[in-house]
C-alpha cells in the first residue's frame, strides 16, 4: 500500500484532536473536563464545537448512552452531545458557552 496515502474515514472527527489537545509536563494530554451537555435536535452541539474550536479550543465530544449509534443512523444523536474541553481552558470555554447555551429568548 502505498505509504502517501492516509486512510481517515471514521476518524475525521478526531483528526488531529491529539496534536491540539494541550499536554503536561510530561507531555501527556491533560485530562477532558465534562463543559455541557446538550441536545443535538437545535444544532447547538454543533454550533458549540465550531466557535469552540474557533478561539482554539480543542473539544471531545461523546454521545451519552446509544447515541452515537443514531449519530451513525440519523445523522444526530437523540440522546444529546457531551463536550469535553482541556481541564486548562475550561473557564474560558465556560465564558464562551454562556452565550451560546442560553439564546433560546432570540
């Protein structure tokens, strides 16, 4: 197989999530802090990752019980988004997040 040639498929969500991910003093990557939860029916997850990831914020997200399998189906997940941050930059993307989580009066 030619060595040029870099398989991704499946892993595109996580494409380069590790070389971002801020590391410690030993060069590990520090632990994922819990941000929010939130329904992924509105987009708001997807909204939430995209101006996180803008301000340089790197973001894991998880799907809460069968919901990555309707992630996989449906293309959403009915049981909601996890959005993991770096435990370092938590207070910042808690600051950004306001914004975004509490529109719902626009």
């Amino acid at each position: 197989m030619d060595e040029s040639i870099r398989i991704d498929w499946g892993r595109a969500e996580l494409a380069g999530l590790f070389e971002r991910w801020p590391k410690d003093e030993n060069g590990q990557p520090e632990p994922p802090v819990l941000l929010t939860a939130l329904s992924a029916l509105d987009m708001s997850d997807e909204l939430m990752l995209n101006m996180l990831e803008a301000y340089g914020i790197p973001c894991l997200r998880q799907y809460p019980g069968d919901g990555a399998f309707g992630k996989l189906i449906l293309g959403m997940s009915g049981q909601g988004t996890e959005i993991y941050v770096p435990k370092s930059l938590y207070n910042d993307a808690k600051v950004l997040s306001e914004g975004v989580e509490h529109d719902e009066d626009l």
